[in-house]
C-alpha cells in the first residue's frame, strides 16, 4: 500500500483539530495541514501563547508538540488538498436532511482542486450512505488519472477526555470498500494509526457497517442515559435512590458500570444529532417501529429536563417569578467549554420563562457564547431583556450570594469542592440545592443545612409535590417538532 506522507484535515473543530494534532504528534514523519474557512479560528490554533480555540485538557501540551515541526493551521484549504495524498473530511453535520451539505461542499472542493489522486476519509459523523453519495461527487468532477479511494473512519472521541481518548482508543474502526484498491486505501490508513495504536484495536469492516456503527454507538450510549433517567422519575416516586440501583445493577458484568448517572439529562452535539439521523434512516427504510423506539430515546431526555424544570418550580412553592436562581455550569459537560445542546440552555430558558433570576457561573465557557446561547434558545425574547434576568457571575461563590435556589448543571470537579458552609451562609433559606448529575456529597450538605434535591434524600420530599402531567397533545406537538427538525 501507498506510504502517506501529508495529510490534510477539513475542518479545525472539536474533532478535526484534536484528532489531527495527535497524528502529528504520533506521526513525525507526515506533514498534517488542518484547514478551516473559519480565520478566527485557525488564528486562533496558530495564537503565540497557545489560546486554542476549544478547551480539551492535554490539548495544548500536544500542539505545543507539534505545531510548526509537522502540524500546520491554514485558511488555504486548496493548497492543503492538492498537496496531500490523504484528506480528512471532519466537518459540522448538524441534524436536518440538508445537514451534510458541508461534507457535501467540502467534497466538491476536493473534487475541483485535486489533480493527484487521494485518499478521502470520511470523519464526520453522516448518514448511512453518504460514502457513496461523495464517491459519485468525486468521480463524475474528478480529472484524468486522478481515483479517489472512499474511507469511512468515524471518530469516537469523548469532549473532555479528547486527548486520552486519542492516545488510547478503545478501537479505531476504518470502512472500506470490499474491492483491492478499497482494502489497499483502508491500509494505507491503518499504518498511521499502527504509528502509536496496537493492531488489534485497528478495526476494518465494510462502508456502511462503519457508518452504522458510529450511529450505533451513539444511540447505545444516549440509550442508557435515557434509560436511567427514566428509572430516576420511578426512584423520585418511589423513595428508591438511583445512584444506588445504578450501583446495583452496574455490578452485572453484561451491564456494566459506566454511562449509568442520573441526571438532568444529556446534552452535546451528537447524540441528539446521531439518534434523529437514525430515526430519519429507519423511517427511509420503512421501518416506523424501529424509528418510534430510538425517537423515545431523545424524547425521555426531553422529559427529563422539563421534569427537573418543573420540580424547580414545584419545590420553591409552585412559583420562581422574582426569585433568584443560580446555576453552576453551562457546559454540556465538564471539562469542555462546548455549550451545543447544553442542558443548562434549556434549564434558563425555562426560568426565564417563569419570570425568575437567574445567575450563572462555568468556569471554561465564554460570556459572549452563554448571551449567543440563550438568545437562540427564546429568539423572540430581545437580548436587552435577557441580560436585565441573566447576570453571569466570576465564580460559583458570587453566583451563590443571596438566591433561593441553586442548580449543578455540569458535572464540574470545583463545584464538589466548593466552601458550601461559606455558600450556605450567603443563600436565602429554606437553601435549596438541585443538584442535576448528581455531584455533591448529599448526606455532608443535608447536615450544613440544604435542603438537596436530586437524591432519595430528598425522595419524601420530592413525593409531596412531584406532578408530573402527561400532556399528550404537547407531546404530539414535540413529536412534529422534531419531525420537523429532520426533514
Ligand atoms: P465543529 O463545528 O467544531 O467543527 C467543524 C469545522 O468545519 C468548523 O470550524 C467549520 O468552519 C469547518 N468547515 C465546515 N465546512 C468547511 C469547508 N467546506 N471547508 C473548510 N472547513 C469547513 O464540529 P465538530 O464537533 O468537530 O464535529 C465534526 C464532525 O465530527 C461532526 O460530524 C460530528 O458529528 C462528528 N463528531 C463529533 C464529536 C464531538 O465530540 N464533537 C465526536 C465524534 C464525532
């Protein structure tokens, strides 16, 4: 098979960037360009004292590495794609039918650009079948011995563990076509993964099973949250624990115990994303049943948040109108500052929608991302209004001072280690606590004097007030909504 010796990356985002750095810090022998339109951001990668334009611990360290021996961030894309042999396509692929029109643009400008023949591989996440789509792009504008060879290498990385990931994949799974130049393509790319990952974790199927599988994976991980989470509402019903049931069942070893945490549901740009193109690619099939079950997956996350809205409400005496709220976290996760699908952008909307306070604190994400966020989710609400009932504070101790409730939205580290005796001083009582991933030492808090929600603790108490109304007629609507959004 060929020896790749450049690489070029399309695509400087979450994956692309990362992903990248790491084959270049791995790989010193291969030249890595990775291009993006975006200026902002590739100045950014390129920034003197290293402020990169996503936060992923261990990430600067590897592009302190690499960048300027054999790791470059260009705006020309075109020179990058002519001078590779094997081109990365890692761009945005948001949800909607129309969603791999980027993958689609940057196909056609490799199409256009290219008078060598490469290797495309396919790193975005896409619908089943788009290889194929790409592959007749390519062919019908390619030029006179020029082939291109269609890989699909789906990322698995997790924001927030990036770079671990990177350095110790669980697997990498490259897709190719059965044919001797598909499976000489899909070696030629094997060999620079085998620069730092075991043979036996390189994986080789098919195209579509490897686009499947990405899709697969997603759904199985959102799968589990869904599923916890709706064990959490029998739990809050019932007075059973969920951390402890998890516990429990995390003991089976065909269960297992990872991805099992309560909490007020996921976020992120993918999972949401993956499942719906699922959902939209077994409807295409005319399988409406196997479409109706993985779209219950996305719908639970939607309850559950609304669920954790309302108990908000509830348990502040039905009403937050005037009442100051703080909110610890506005990531999707901890340790990125990646706010896409974040669970707190629903929980202000919310608020603010019952005319509540509300001060936030995360520590990574920027101000003017946390206003761009909110005036997304309520576009009907002007700016000038939100910020008058949004105040964003500088630490979780100045977002604490003088609420009535406070909510844990990301799972940050700090916050479990936050002066809560200092927090509590400041609070107004009762001090309620909604502690949304289930994060701080409930037993110690109960005992400074919160009253915790989250927890079977507060199970009794929870009890009381808990109604959840099932709105069949909102839950159509919500149906059509996301109908909508795929189409
Ligand atoms: P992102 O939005 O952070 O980055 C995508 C970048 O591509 C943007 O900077 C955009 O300017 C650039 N771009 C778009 N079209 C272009 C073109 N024609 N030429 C040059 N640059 C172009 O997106 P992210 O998060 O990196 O995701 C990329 C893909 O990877 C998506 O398909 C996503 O589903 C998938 N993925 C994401 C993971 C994550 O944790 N974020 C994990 C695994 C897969």
């Amino acid at each position: 098979s060929p020896k790749v010796t450049k690489i070029c990356c399309i695509g400087a985002g979450y994956v692309g960037g990362p992903t990248c750095a790491v084959i270049a810090l791995k790989c010193p022998h291969i030249k890595v360009t990775i291009v993006d339109l975006n200026k902002a951001r590739i100045d950014a990668w390129n920034s003197p004292d290293f402020k990169l334009p996503i936060y992923e611990p261990g990430l600067d360290e590897v592009v302190r590495q690499a960048r300027g021996r054999n790791l470059f961030f260009s705006t020309d894309v075109d020179k990058a794609i002519e001078e590779a042999e094997l081109i990365f396509v890692s761009v945005n692929t948001p949800t909607k039918k129309s969603g791999v029109r980027y993958v689609e643009r940057a196909t056609r400008n490799i199409a256009n650009i290219a008078t060598s023949s490469k290797i495309v591989v396919e790193k975005s996440t896409v619908p089943c079948r788009t290889a194929e789509s790409m592959r007749t792009i390519l062919e019908a504008n390619s030029k006179p011995n020029c082939r291109f060879d269609i890989l699909s290498n789906p990322e698995f990385l997790a924001e927030g563990t990036a770079i671990q990931d990177l350095f110790k994949p669980d697997r990498v799974l490259i897709g190719s076509l059965q044919t001797p130049e598909g499976i000489r393509a899909c070696e030629a790319l094997s060999e620079v993964y085998a620069n730092w990952v075991p043979k036996d974790r390189i994986l080789t199927v098919g195209l579509w099973s490897s686009e499947l599988s990405k899709l697969a994976a997603n759904a199985m991980l959102a799968q589990r949250i869904s599923s916890i989470n709706a064990l959490s509402a029998i739990c809050e019903s019932t007075g059973a624990n969920i951390d402890e049931v998890a516990h429990a069942i995390g003991y089976d070893t065909r269960i297992g115990p990872k991805f099992l945490k309560a909490s007020v549901g996921f976020g992120g740009s993918c999972f949401q994303k993956d499942i719906l193109n699922l959902v939209y690619l077994s409807e295409s099939c005319h399988l409406p049943e196997v479409a109706a079950y993985w779209r219950q997956v996305v719908e639970m996350n939607e309850y559950q948040k609304r669920r954790f809205s309302k108990r908000v409400v509830d348990t502040l005496f039905n009403t937050i109108t005037g009442k100051r709220i703080a909110v610890l976290g506005f990531a999707f996760k901890a340790d990125t500052g990646d706010t896409r699908e974040s669970a707190a952008i629903t929980l202000i909307k919310d608020f603010l929608s019952e005319r509540a306070l509300v001060n936030v604190f995360d520590p990574q994400v920027e101000h003017s991302q946390i206003w761009m966020d909110l005036q997304e989710a309520s576009p009907l609400v002007p700016l000038d209004h939100i910020k008058k009932h949004v105040t964003i504070a500088s630490s979780a101790l100045e977002a604490c001072k003088g609420v009535d409730a406070i909510v844990i939205a990301t799972e940050w580290k700090e916050f479990k280690e936050l002066d809560w005796e200092q927090l509590y001083k400041t609070m107004n009582k009762p001090a309620f606590l909604f502690d949304g991933r289930l994060l701080v030492d409930a037993q110690k808090l109960t005992q400074i004097g919160f009253k915790l929600i989250g927890t079977a603790i507060a199970a009794s108490l929870a009890t009381a007030t808990l109604l959840v109304s099932h709105n069949t007629l909102s839950k159509r609507q919500r149906r059509k909504h996301l109908e909508e959004d795929i189409k």
